[in-house]
C-alpha cells in the first residue's frame, strides 16, 4: 500500500493544530504508520529541502523547519501521496482552498503548516530520512 511523509511544520506545532490536523488524516481512512514530535537538527533540514539549495527563500526556510517543533508523520493508503496534498491544498495558503488545510489555517507561504511528499520517490526518500525502518508499524486497519 503506497505510503507517504507528513510533517506538520513548527507553525502548526505552535498554533496546536497537531490533533486537528492529524484528525483530517484519520477520518479520511488513511491509516497511521509513524509519528514522533522532534526538533530538526539542521543537517537533516539541508537534506530534506535540498531540491531548494539554490532558491534564494533556502536559509530563511531551514531555519524556520528548525525553530521548533515538527510533528513527523507517515501515513498509508490507496493515494494517499496525492489525496494528502488535496486535502492540505496549495503551497501558498493565499491560493488554497478553503476546507484545505492551508486554506483554513494558513496565510503565508513561508508558514503553510504542514509538508507532503510530491511523489513516490519523494515520499521514499523523505521517509527514510526521517524514520528508521523499524519505526514504520505494521497493522491491519480497515479503510
Ligand atoms: P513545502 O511543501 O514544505 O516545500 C518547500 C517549502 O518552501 C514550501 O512548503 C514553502 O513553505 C516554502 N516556500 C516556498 N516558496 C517560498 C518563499 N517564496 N519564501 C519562503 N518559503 C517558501
């Protein structure tokens, strides 16, 4: 089943939007796999966005994934990597819908409250930078 990589940014940590968000997931049918509170070390925040090495926002964004608190995530399901992004809506809160995430929650681009995976080779990578393989639980759950 195709998994993906959630993270609810230090925004969202901030504003206490950890149970709502994470309750989207859950009633949606998407099943938990991972998840640990942690701070970034910045090592692993220049791996995570390194696609974005040359943009000019790669400082400000770094420091901002490292100020505190993330709330790491990997959930499972039948496309959950692209049903996640619609219900989370666009990078920049401005554009998104309402009833997304982002939407709702969000107003600008820098603090948009919650990552996910792009593909499913982000969704792999990303994975794997975050969580050790015997932190991936296996359970049955129906959808
Ligand atoms: P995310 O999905 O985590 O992936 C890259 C992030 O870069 C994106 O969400 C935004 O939070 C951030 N980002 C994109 N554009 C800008 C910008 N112009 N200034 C600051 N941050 C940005």
């Amino acid at each position: 089943m195709e998994k993906t990589f959630l993270m609810i940014k230090p925004d969202g940590v901030q504003r206490s939007l950890v149970g709502e968000i994470t309750s989207r997931f859950e009633k949606k049918g998407f099943k938990l796999a991972a998840a640990k509170l942690m701070v970034i070390p910045n090592e692993l925040a220049e791996k995570h966005y390194g696609e974005h090495k040359e943009r000019p926002f790669f400082g400000e964004l770094v420091e901002f994934i490292t100020s505190g608190p993330v709330f790491a995530m990997v959930w499972e399901g039948e496309d959950v990597i692209a049903t996640a992004r619609l219900m989370m809506g666009a990078t920049n809160p401005k554009d998104a819908a309402p009833g997304t995430i982002r939407g709702e929650y969000g107003v600008i681009v820098g603090k948009n409250i919650i990552h996910g995976s792009d593909s499913p080779e982000s969704a792999e990578r990303e994975i794997g930078l975050f969580f050790d393989e015997n932190e991936i639980v296996n359970y049955q759950k129906d959808q």
